[in-house]
C-alpha cells in the first residue's frame, strides 16, 4: 500500500470495493456503547457504510454486558467484518465511562460518540470530520436545538424541557456558547480526548459535559443540524434519574476533587434516610400510640429500606439492581451493612465522648465512620462496585 493509498480520506460513496479498515489508512473510530442494543448493530453498520463509505473507519461496540447478547452479535458482525471491534465489559456501567475506554483503545486520529439506536443519523459524520481535518473546530457536536434541527420524532416534550434547562447549566459551567452541550453525538480528536481522560471524571451519560469543562483551555465547538429521529427498536436507557445523574456530573466537576461524588450522593440518601425515620417514629410513635422500642425499630428499617431504594434508583444508577431475587438480596445486605455500620456509630461515639471529646463533635465522629463504613462495604457488596 503507497503513501497515497493509505491518506485517501474518508468518503460518502460506494464505488470502492469492499475492505476492512487494515487496508487503508484508519482515520475515524465510532464508538457505540450499548446496552441491550442487538436488533440496532448490523442495520446501523449499513447505514455508516452509506455515509462514509467502506474504508478508513471502524466500529468500537462497548457493550455493558446485555442481557439480550449485543456482545455476541458485535462478535459475529466482527467476524465477517473487519471494522468492527468489541468490548464486553463485566460490573463496569454507564455511557460516559464506556466512551472514555472506547477513546483508549482506538489508534485512529479522530473518535466519535453516537447512539446504536438510530436517534443519531450518520450522514452527519463526513460533514464533522471534515471540519476537524480543516482545524475549523476541537470538537464537532450534532445539536438537536440548533436552528434546521428537529426534535419532532423524539415524542418526548418533558424531555426536550430538561436538556433547555441542563444546557443552560452546562453552558455556565465551560463557559463555551452552545445549543446542545447535553448532545450524546460529537467528534474530536483521539489525541484531545485522551489526554483529557485522566481528568474525565466518568460519571453517568453526559460525556460531552465532561470533556468541555474538563479542559483547561476554552475549546471550539462547531455544530450541527440533527434530525433526532426515534429510537428504532429496544427501550431508552435513560429515565427520570438522568435528570440527577446531570446534576451529579456538575458536582463532580465542581467540588470532586474534595469529595468523592458518589460518596457525597450516598450520604445526601443517608441524611434524606434521617427525616424518613423521624417522621415514621413519630407518626408510629404519637400517631398510633405504640411503644417506643416498636416504633424505633419499624422507623430504622422503613429508613433502610428507603436509603436503599434511593441509592439503588440514584447513587449506583449505572449498576442498578434489578428483578425480585436480586432487589431482594441487596436490600438484605443493605440493611445487614447499615446494621453494622450503626454499630461502629455508636462505638466511635461513645468511645470519643468518654475520653472529653465534646459530645457534638463525638456524635458527627461517630456518624461519619459510620457512613464509611455503609458506603465501602455496600458499595463492594451490595451493587458490585470496588
């Protein structure tokens, strides 16, 4: 293969004859993270092959371990196709993590993140990359606010409210003059995106926000036009908790680097889990008139069980539990945890209060080994996470 052939640019025809992305100089990556994607993968192939045409890109499928074996079909498109990698990931979750090991583990120059679900129309993808290979931009984003968009096919008008909102925000927090910094389809340079990923912070679905406002200097943004179409078969992996899943990647991004987030999420459930108590006690307590060792102890599991259902639906919303036997098993260890880490409270506390610590300080000790504890050990046994 001669110089010549090897930087023929990517291109929107079909008069090629058909080859793997060895043949000719691999230029651009597209990383799909899934989750339960398999019906969408070979449709989608086809359509990227229409608008780029069938050489110098590859397909990194980052596949979430689905149930419905969108890994194994990846492997069988990969097996007839060379473009077409895999990644099957095991107790790891969630869109923005699942981008970053795609952008590690591609050596073309430039990546790009879309949707398997055909919300993201891959006409898109020449127009983008050629603004990079131009300098004209750092990152190139598919916008679905901008002006000649269309949101129609989305069907989804309470949605559409909360990208304005969480775009304002965004737009704020990396000062950069966008339309849709929330979009889940963008391209940049593989080089960018690498060394901005120590930095990245991993959290949730909204990679784009990540990368904005983790570099240091103000990145260029060019936009484009998005008919964002439905989705064409499976279940949206997003749901109301995408809306706090936004808020937690601003945190992180803001106060991260002096508080753990997911740590400072568990104990935002931790003190939410506090009222619920009190107001159980009290309603059991003077409400019903029962005596105080019943009530407390209905109160201590009604507010596990809610801290539970909380950090299952919030907290570790990239490893959810899900089904009877499993919710079931991890609210028991749930509460088996907090049951000891109640404990290790008391002890801390009491301990520090008989040797002169002053008793509110001894209490705040004692509540804060207490959360610790719950967080390390719910953490590793509860939702898998280490």
């Amino acid at each position: 293969m001669d110089a010549k052939q090897s930087e023929a640019p990517l291109s929107n025809g079909s008069d090629q004859p058909a080859a793997s992305a060895r043949d000719a100089g691999l230029e651009l990556a597209i990383i799909l993270p899934t989750l339960n994607e398999r019906g969408n993968l070979a449709p989608l192939l086809d359509r990227i092959e229409d608008a780029l045409g069938p050489i110098g890109w590859e397909v990194l499928i980052v596949d979430d371990n689905s149930a419905d074996g969108t890994a194994d079909e990846a492997r069988r498109l990969a097996l007839s196709d060379g473009r077409v990698r895999v990644i099957q990931r095991i107790g790891r979750r969630g869109l923005a993590s699942a981008a970053i090991e795609g952008f590690c583990a591609t050596a073309a120059p430039y990546c790009a993140v879309m949707d398997a679900d055909h919300q993201h129309d891959p006409l898109l993808l020449p127009k983008m990359l050629e603004s990079l290979r131009a300098n004209a931009a750092d990152v190139t984003v598919a916008s679905r606010f901008i002006e000649g968009a269309s949101t129609a096919e989305w069907a989804a008008p309470e949605r559409e409210k909360l990208s304005g909102a969480a775009n304002a925000l965004a737009r704020k927090l990396t000062g950069v003059e966008l339309t849709d910094p929330m979009s889940g389809y963008f391209m940049l340079s593989s080089d960018l995106a690498r060394s901005l990923v120590p930095r990245l912070s991993g959290i949730g679905f909204k990679i784009l926000l990540d990368l904005l406002a983790t570099s240091d200097a103000t990145l260029r943004v060019k936009e484009f036009p998005l008919n964002f179409s439905a989705r064409r078969e499976g279940e949206s992996k997003l749901d109301r908790a995408v809306a706090f899943d936004f808020l937690a990647g601003l945190y992180d991004k803001t106060f991260g680097r002096l508080i753990p987030t997911r740590f400072a999420l568990f104990g935002t459930v931790g003190a939410m889990g506090v009222v619920v108590h009190f107001a159980v006690l009290s309603a059991i307590l003077f409400g019903l008139g029962e005596a105080f060792t019943l009530a407390q102890a209905i109160a201590t599991v009604s507010a596990m069980s809610f801290n539970f259902w909380l950090n299952n639906w919030l907290t570790y919303r990239d490893a959810r539990l899900k089904g009877t036997k499993a919710v079931l098993t991890g609210w028991i260890g749930f509460c088996l945890t907090c049951s000891v880490g109640a404990f290790a409270n008391v002890a801390v506390a009491t301990l520090l209060e008989s040797r002169g610590v002053i008793w509110v300080l001894a209490a705040l000790a004692g509540i804060l080994v207490g959360s610790v504890w719950n967080y390390a050990l719910s953490s590793r046994f509860v939702w898998g996470r280490f």
